[in-house]
C-alpha cells in the first residue's frame, strides 16, 4: 500500500483494519465502488481532493486491464491447417481499457516510488503448455500503445499434447 501516492503506514493501517490487504483490492474499493466509498472514504481520511485524483490515476496505471485477443496460423499459401511440426504463429493484440496516458513518453512512467529510476510500462507474454506445464514463450514487450499486437512464433504440436 505504500508504493500508492500520499499514503503512509498509517493509511496502510486503515486499510488493513478495514480487510484491504492489497493494492488490487485497494483498487477495486477505490475505482470500481467509488471515491465516494465508506472504505475508500475512511482509508483515505484527510486526502486532499488533488490527493485523491493522484490516487486515482495511480490505481489507473498500477492495474493495467486488458481485453484480449489471439489468434493461432501458419503461413501457408496453400493450406491453412495447421499439422504436427508446422511453423505456426500465435497473434496476441492487447488492447489496453484503462489508460492513462496518451502514448506520450513522458506519461508512460510507471507509479514507483521507491524504485531508484523511472521505469517505463512493460507487458509480459507469456505462452505455455498446459498439459506439460512448461513455459514455451516468455517474452518482454515495451509499447505505450494503447493496442499491441504480438507474434510469437512456435513449433506446432502432435495433436494431443
């Protein structure tokens, strides 16, 4: 709670005492019940209203929600099925619904008080097997997009596995 924007460890008491143990559940109280709330209200008792808005687009950006969308081809000209030990590709767009910013580097710094320098907004993509439990993907994209679209490339499975 206290890499949140003007709280303190006595905010992050009240927070506790009124069963909020984290900042997504912070947030939820927060943006998706309101400001206006009886739990925000009290957690963020003395908040000025510029405070608030602070801890507003803090808990915007601190929560990234995205809606998405994949889809899973071949590159092939004649066929488009894709069979055991093809090329195929999986197509991830992840389209932010929460934005804060407006693509502008400047905006695009993630809320990190305590880190030594200003990171930027990053989304990890990962891809495995469910049946074998073993991550076949994981890969770093750095986009202030609010749309991104991501190829990763893999080697098609037997049927099955």
């Amino acid at each position: 709670m206290l890499q949140l924007p003007h709280f303190t460890p006595e905010h992050a008491q009240q927070c506790r005492d009124h069963n909020i143990a984290t900042v997504p559940e912070f947030r939820h109280v927060a943006l998706d019940k309101g400001l206006k709330g009886e739990k925000a209200k009290a957690t963020m008792a003395g908040f000025t209203n510029v405070q608030k808005k602070d801890v507003h687009k803090c808990l915007s950006s601190i929560c990234p929600q995205f809606l998405l969308e994949t889809r899973v081809f071949v590159d092939d000209e004649d066929d488009d099925r894709i069979c055991d030990g093809d090329i195929a590709t999986l197509e991830v767009s992840a389209t932010r619904t929460n934005s804060v910013h407006d693509g502008n580097q400047e905006t695009a710094f993630v809320h990190a008080p305590h880190f030594p320098f200003l990171k930027t907004e990053a989304i990890w993509m990962l891809f495995g097997s469910m049946n074998g439990g073993k991550v076949i993907s994981a890969e770093k994209v750095e986009s202030h997009d609010e749309k991104v679209v991501h190829k990763i490339q893999f080697l098609a499975p037997s049927k099955g596995t």
